[in-house]
C-alpha cells in the first residue's frame, strides 16, 4: 500500500483532519497549519487504520517543502508512527519531530535524540527527505527495532524497548495551543508508505 502526492489527492487513503487548524493540498505540496489564540491539531493519517508491531515492515517517507516555527505558546510537529494524531506525543512514539524552538529530533518510546547531534549534523530544513523505519532483526517475528533516515543515510537506529508499545497510525500533525501568536507550518511534497507482513 503507498500513497504518493503525484497531482492527484485521495482522502479515501490520505485522511485529513483540520483540528481547529488547517489542512490544504495544492500545486503537490500538502500544507498543514496551526491557528493563533485556539488549541490546534491539524493533521492527516494514512488510511484511517492502526498498524500493529506484530507486522514486521512499516516505513513512512516524506518530503519536507517548506516549514514556520512559528511564535508563541507550545507548538510541535510530528511525522511518523503514534497511536493517535489528534494530539502530539512525547512518548511510545516512532517520530521525526519538531519542538517549539525549531529543533528536529528523532523520538522513540523513552526518549529522544536531537538531529543536529548525528551524523547529518544539522537540523532539517526544506528538501529533505525523511524515513521512520519499523522493522525486524533477521530471524524475528515482529517488529524489533526502530530506523531513522535523512536523505536515505541512517542516523540512528534503536532496539525492541524504544518501539511503540501499542499500536499506531502512519501520519503526520503539527499542534499549537491558546497562546500561539504565530502559526505553525508544515508543507511536504512526497509521501509513501509501506508495509509488509
């Protein structure tokens, strides 16, 4: 299954969520975006389906376009693996994610690692292209450990305790609260997913 942002949009497999924010496709750049003064989630997910551990292959790929810190309050973005995109997750998580301060960081369950600290040794920026990787050490059922990828280089991989402990949906959000005074953005011109039993 791959959903690929190719000219053409289809909700039925790439559903998005305003959240008191806004989602927009146009030109092939698909643009989320937080509000000012209201608590917001904007967001979209990949087919409206949770994704269990005990597969043993699930990757999501994405194109960074364009992005905004914005100003104000506590904003975040998320791209990858969480068992819900309604609001952000600072753990049980497969995530690239972004803080308020406009840090990029790999988050897993427990933890997280800043970007600029790997190999790349810089934040993301525009052009990028990122992957979350859930897979398996040869020889195992199930998802085991969790692959971070920029530009197709590896920057960090973690074993079987930073995996999600539940569940997740394949997906990407950008959050704001009440005392936001500039918006969060995220635009992204690429989007696959994959996954393998």
């Amino acid at each position: 299954f791959g959903s690929v942002l190719d000219g053409s949009y289809n909700p039925d497999s790439w559903y998005p969520i305003n959240g008191n924010g806004s989602v927009s496709y146009n030109s092939r750049v698909l643009s989320y975006s937080t509000l000012t003064g209201v608590s917001a989630s904007a967001r979209t997910v990949i087919d409206q389906e949770q994704f269990s551990m005990s597969r043993n292959y699930l990757s999501f790929t994405v194109k960074i376009d364009s992005m905004a810190t914005g100003a104000g309050g506590t904003r975040n973005t998320a791209i990858g693996f969480q068992p819900a995109f309604s609001s952000f997750y600072s753990t049980n998580r497969a995530t690239f994610f972004q803080d308020s301060s406009g840090n990029w960081y790999c988050g897993y369950t427990g933890g997280s690692t800043l970007v600029s600290s790997l190999s790349i040794g810089r934040n993301l920026q525009s052009g990028d292209v990122i992957e979350v990787r859930l897979c398996r050490v040869e020889g195992s059922n199930n998802i085991d450990k969790v692959c971070f990828y920029v530009n197709n280089v590896k920057q960090l991989e973690m074993g079987s305790a930073y995996i999600p402990t539940s569940s997740c949906y394949a997906g990407i959000g950008v959050y704001g609260d009440t005392s936001v005074t500039t918006a969060r953005t995220l635009g992204v011109k690429y989007v696959a997913f994959m996954m393998k039993f």
